[in-house]
C-alpha cells in the first residue's frame, strides 16, 4: 500500500501574529512552524500502517523551501520520502489541484490529510481534492483499518460515531482520535540524521490558478476589563442591571 501524507506548514499556536503592508500579508518574524497537528495526526496514523503492514509513506507539502525544515521533521518521524511542490499556497483550490496532480502521478492507494489547517481553519483541501480525484471521501476520521483494497472507517458526526467502509483510492481527512495525542512521535537523534539522507522531491508546480485572493486580515477585538466582585448581591446586581443577563 502505498500512503501520502498531506502536510501543512503553520505556525505554532504559541506564537505571536502579526501582520504587515497595511494588514494584508502575515508577518513570519519571529514566528515558530510545525507540523499542522491534525496532519500530525494522520502522520502516525500511516506510520502504524508502515510498520504493521509494510506500507510505504511519502509526505508532500504545497509551498516554499521555508517548508523543507518541517518535511524533515515529517521524514524524522519515519516517513520514508517527502515531496515539496514548489508554489506559494495562496488558496485552498490551487493546494488540491497541485496535491491532486502529485497523487495522480505517484499512485497511491490511500491519501492522508487533517481535516483543516490550524492557520487558517479552511476545512477545504481534503475534499477538494477527493472530488478532483474521483475517490471517495471520508471526512472527520476518527479510526481507520485497511485489509487488502477495503477500509473500515469512524467518523465523527453530531451526537455520536459512525462507522463506514469505502475500497481503496481513498482520501481520508483525519483528526484527533484517528490516533491519540499520547501516540504522536517525537523525533529521536536516529530518525533525525536518517532524515538528512532521505530523498526531498522538489516538483514544479502544475500551473494551476488561484481562486481567491487576501484582501486583509483583522485581529480580533481586545477583551474587555475585567470586573471584580466580592459578594452575591453585587454580582447579581451586575448582572441584572449592567449585562441585562438576568
């Protein structure tokens, strides 16, 4: 079985954003990346895949060479080849058609990706790119076993889990659950210098156009003051009279 892993570059959820050129382009100074966790996720899903069942594991990002330093994190986990397509990811469209022309062009049988990106939140590429594919879909997966060419599935939906099956090609958007955060792989010294000599693929980008463009970005509003009370008539004042919440 051969499994892609689709990887997200994005900032580590404790940095701090700013913005630059009148609040229309994000301001990287300073800023962390990682691995998008929910990708992170998948990552060690198909790692069990590849060591229970002999998969093979590629890792790709859409982006810059600023992303090769989190390929070779992915690759230090124990991917064993990563691919860089070389295009700014301006919109979520253009990711899937690139990511759509790698997984057409390489074969694989399963594709894994998170179900969102932790920078913008889109929730798009994944589907996106199933439907650019022709392959079936499952989205908000919580559990995932593969048996020859059949996947067994759990998705997470309102009020419960349901269970699904689907044959391979498949496009599966992961989340927590499709492994638990006690099972995600640090890398140690040994995956980290076999990383250096793995191969990183970096393949032109396939031409295709974006969709949408940034106009600008806004913070959100500071939080307001806090107010302090210390007996139960004032409080219940306050919130009657001033919050108008009783």
């Amino acid at each position: 079985m051969k499994i892609l892993v689709c990887i997200s570059h994005v900032p580590d959820t404790t940095s701090k954003i700013n913005f630059t050129e009148n609040d229309t382009k994000f301001d990287t100074n300073g800023v962390q990346f990682v691995i998008n966790p929910y990708d992170e996720f998948s990552l060690t899903r198909a790692m069990w895949f590849k060591e229970k069942q002999g998969a093979s594991v590629t890792v790709v990002n859409v982006g810059g060479a600023e992303t090769e330093p989190t390929l070779r994190k992915a690759l230090a986990i124990g991917a064993d080849d990563a691919i860089r397509v070389n295009v700014e990811p301006t919109d979520g469209f253009l990711v899937a058609k690139e990511l759509a022309e790698v997984v057409k062009n390489g074969g694989f049988d399963l594709v894994l990706a998170g179900k969102e990106s932790a920078d913008y939140n889109g929730q798009m590429v994944p589907g996106m790119l199933s439907s650019l594919l022709g392959y079936n879909f499952v989205n908000g997966c919580v559990g995932i076993e593969v048996e020859g060419t059949n996947a067994t599935l759990e998705r997470e939906i309102d009020g419960g889990e349901e269970k699904v099956s689907s044959s391979l090609p498949l496009v599966v958007a992961g989340q927590k659950g499709i492994v638990e955060e006690k099972d995600l792989r640090i890398p140690n010294m040994r995956g980290i210098m076999m990383a250096r000599k793995k191969p990183l693929n970096v393949v032109e980008a396939s031409g295709a156009a974006a969709s949408t463009s940034t106009k600008t970005f806004e913070k959100p509003a500071p939080k307001g003051d806090v107010k302090l009370v210390d007996n139960v008539d004032e409080l219940i004042n306050l919130l009657h009279n001033e919050a108008k919440a009783i």
